[in-house]
C-alpha cells in the first residue's frame, strides 16, 4: 500500500499502546482511528529495593476500538514546555474499548 512500507501517517492501521493501568490511556493525536491497548501486570524497577518479591510478567487485558476525536481529551502543551504533546482516552472512547475486549484474564475485578 505505501512504498517501501514507509509512511508518517494515514487513514488506515491501528494505533498500538501498553500500559500497566486499566484505564487512563493516552495518545499523541485526538484523531479518528483505531486503538489497541494491552494492559499488563508486572514488577517495577523500584521493587526490589521495597522488598517486593518478583512475579510473572502477563498481560491482564487487551481491548480495542474504533475511536474518533470526540473520544479524546486533548491535553496540549505550553509554549515552553518540551514534553510530548498527549491526549487521553474520554469515558466513552474507554466504554468502547472495554465493550470489544479481545482478551482478558479470568476473574479480572
């Protein structure tokens, strides 16, 4: 589809994050498109400083949607700020996300 498999941004494909947290998502871009998260449990860097015991790393959940910009909060940025721009996942971008999970562990709270 795109030369070389080359291409900055388009219409098509999936947007693609891991989190640790099971809501609070964020983007780069409030833009239509699809997003999947996969959501995981594993040790800190700081744990074992704190004494807490390691532990498998495993993946909780993935879900996925179509989202559009009114599914984003666009958080910006000041003009003298060098942090990368972000924009979070609204209450209804993550009711669409959870109603299409694609995979969870079971008994998950």
């Amino acid at each position: 589809m795109f030369p070389k498999n080359s291409v900055q941004h388009s219409h098509v494909g999936i947007e693609i994050k891991a989190s640790r947290y099971q809501s609070g998502w964020q983007g780069h871009n409030p833009e239509d498109t699809w997003l999947m998260v996969f959501v995981f449990d594993s040790n800190r860097p700081s744990d074992a400083v704190q004494g807490i015991q390691p532990k498998p790393f495993r993946f909780i959940k993935v879900v996925g949607a179509s989202l559009t910009k009114n599914d984003w909060s666009f958080s910006g940025r000041s003009e003298i700020s060098r942090r990368t721009i972000t924009a979070s996942v609204t209450k209804s971008g993550y009711q669409k996300m959870m109603s299409n999970w694609i995979y969870q562990i079971p008994n998950l709270p």
